[in-house]
C-alpha cells in the first residue's frame, strides 16, 4: 500500500507509528489482533468492513498518516465505485491539498451511505467538496495552539489586517506574547493550510478571513 521515501529510522512509540498501529488507533477498529512480530510497515494486511463509511473511516487515517510521512501511497477501489473524471473533480478541487483530497473522498462516501447509493454519483461529488472543505477547516482551528487561535480570532473580527496592525492587537491579548518572528511563521503556516488568506507582497500584505467563503454553506 505504501513506500517508504527518507523516513527516519528511530521513530517514538508515544504515537501511532506503523500503519497497523494507525488502524488499531481508529475507532471502527475491533478484535484482539496485535501485530506480528517480524512483519514491516509495507507487509499486507487485511481490513474487514460492513459498510462503506466504515471502510472510508479506517483506510483514511492509515493512509493520512503515511503521506505525513512522506511515503507514496496508492489506494486501490472497486471498478464503478468512483469515475475517473469525479477522482479528477476531487483532485482539482484539493488544489494539491492531499489532506482536502481525503476530506472530500470520505464526505462523498459518507453521502452515498445516506442515499443508499452503490456508487459516488457527480452530484455527490458537488456536495462533498464544499461540506469537506468546511470539515478540514474547522479541524485545522481545532489543531491551533492558543497563540495561533488569538492571531486566527484577531484576524476573524477584521475584513482585512495589516501585520503591524495585527501584531499590536495580538499583544494586548496575550501575557508572553511570541516574537514577530515567530508570529510571521505562525501566520505564514496557517495560510498554507488555508486556515487564513494573505494578500499583497511584503510591503503591502494584509491577512483575510476564509469563513465567509463558507457562509453559504448550510
């Protein structure tokens, strides 16, 4: 299912670290199984499903933890299941966002579920990627440390903030505020992860909200 590409050799145990561990982590996990001594990450094993949310629920993470990995993966569904051209629609849609791609491909399975579908419709398609993309999002400012969330609800109250601007709020908020270094990174990581859009070049940069793109959005 995957291949190693430059993974450190010495990983910690304290999380999740061999695609088996991920699955015994996932809560549609059950039984006793433990894992074989001897076996590696790229051994084979099998996953025993009744429906196909529970499928998507499991083979998600797996195969999210091996992309933070840096390893290549491939996923293999039945023929029919999904068109060609609606993995394109998704793909596009992701704008080369791998963790959007999973969000929409597990938000249009959970869609056909509903409708008792046997295969992922285009109209199906069209409704996951805006519910998926309100999905991560709200995952990511789940993910946001406290100085990260005070910069993210600064930033929410403003149609648009200049860095000065919103480096001076950001103090007054907090009691051991970060350098503005230190925030600029913060800033600069969010906004790859679209959790915030930056606007402008260095000198005239202004920092956006994304909320009202999914305002729309019931």
């Amino acid at each position: 299912m995957s291949e190693r590409v430059g993974q450190p050799a010495d990983q910690s145990s304290a999380t999740p670290d061999t695609g088996f561990e991920v699955l015994q982590s996932t809560v549609e996990f059950r039984g006793p199984v433990e894992p074989l001594h001897g076996h590696e990450q790229n051994d084979h094993f099998a996953l025993i499903y009744d429906e196909q949310a529970e499928q998507f629920a499991t083979v998600i993470p797996y195969i999210k933890q091996g992309l933070e990995r840096g390893e290549r993966c491939l996923y293999i569904v039945d023929e029919g299941v999904i068109a060609d051209s609606q993995l394109e629609t998704i793909a596009d849609a992701a704008g080369g966002d791998a963790r959007v791609a999973l969000s929409i491909l597990r938000t249009a399975a959970r869609q056909a579920q509903r409708q008792n579908l046997t295969e992922i419709t285009d109209r199906v398609v069209e409704i996951a990627v805006p519910e998926a993309r309100v999905e991560r999002h709200e995952k990511d400012i789940e993910t946001l440390t406290h100085h990260q969330r005070t910069l993210y609800q600064i930033i929410e109250e403003h149609e648009a903030i200049s860095p000065s601007d919103l480096y001076e709020k950001y103090e007054q908020h907090v009691d051991d505020p970060k350098t503005n270094r230190t925030v600029r990174n913060y800033l600069s990581k969010m906004d790859q992860y679209d959790v915030i859009e930056a606007a402008g070049t260095s000198r005239d940069r202004t920092y956006r909200s994304v909320s009202e793109t999914f305002d729309h959005i019931e």
